[in-house]
C-alpha cells in the first residue's frame, strides 16, 4: 500500500504543473486527435501526458500514439465509472487529495494544513479525473482487462489523422 503512494503523490503533483502552466499557455494545441464516444482527445491533452510521462516513468518514452491510448483507456474508464455510478464531488476530490498528501507527509513534510480548499477548479477536475478512474478500477478488481476490452467494444473510438 505504501508503495502505491509515491506513484499517486507524482501525478498529484504533474496535475498540479500541468494545471499551472497551462493557464499562461497562449499556444492552440487544440487539434481533436481522437474522439471517444462523444468526448474529444486533443493535442493539448497528449502534451499534458508528456510531461506527465516525464515525471512519473523514470525514463521511459511514451510515443504520442501510446499517449493517445492511454488517454483513451481513461475515458473509457470514467464511462465505466459512469455505469457504476462512481461519483466523486469537490468535497470528496479534496479530501482524497488531502488523505493521499497526509499520507505521504509523515515521511515527507509535503502537506500544509487547507491547501486542498486552494486548488483552483481545473485543478479539481483533473484531480476528479484521476480519483474517478482509480476508484473505478479498484471497484473492478481483477477484472479490469476484462472491462476494458467489453468497452472498447461498445463505444465508439474515433482516430484522425
């Protein structure tokens, strides 16, 4: 269990880097490389991934295709978690961001007392994002290849070029 935190803890904080830099980003990165039943895959997304890909696979190089994929995965997850009625409000957003830095901090002074009530709302939903697909392949167990395969049957998964 603890060895799951440290790799949490690095996408809690590429979240929060993603988040900041993206707010002074004038570049349009906007480009829809793959739809995904009704929801958009754009560039910007697959940029935010790599640096993500940067922080938390020691080394390891995702190609802009592999990206793709897993942001594919994850919204095919959070249809799931849709079926399965996996909720999660800001509140809840922000004490599992909370739980999961309080967690880490007794080894590593990272927490500091309400900084969950400063996340601002891009930052919340990137966090909902994340917990969503976490706790929905937690409530699926073992069967999570399983899901996967049944939904990328179902819906609908659009690339362009």
């Amino acid at each position: 269990m603890k060895k799951k935190f440290p790799l949490l803890f690095t996408a809690i904080i590429f979240v929060l880097f993603v988040c900041a830099c993206s707010k002074g980003s004038s570049m349009n990165n906007s480009k829809v490389l793959a739809t995904v039943g009704e929801v958009e895959i754009t560039q910007q997304q697959i940029a935010a991934e790599k640096a993500d890909n940067i922080l938390s696979t020691q080394g390891k190089n995702l190609s802009d295709r592999e990206l793709l994929d897993k942001l594919i995965n994850e919204q095919l997850f959070l249809f799931k978690a849709k079926e399965l009625n996996i909720k999660m409000s800001d509140k809840d957003v922000k004490n599992a961001y909370k739980e999961m830095k309080q967690s880490i901090s007794y080894t590593e002074s990272t927490y500091v007392e309400g900084e969950e009530e400063k996340l601002d709302k891009n930052t919340i939903e990137r966090l909902r994002r994340f917990f969503t697909v976490e706790k929905t392949k937690a409530a699926l167990g073992s069967n999570i290849g399983e899901a996967l395969k049944e939904l990328s049957e179902t819906v609908k998964i659009k690339y362009y070029n």
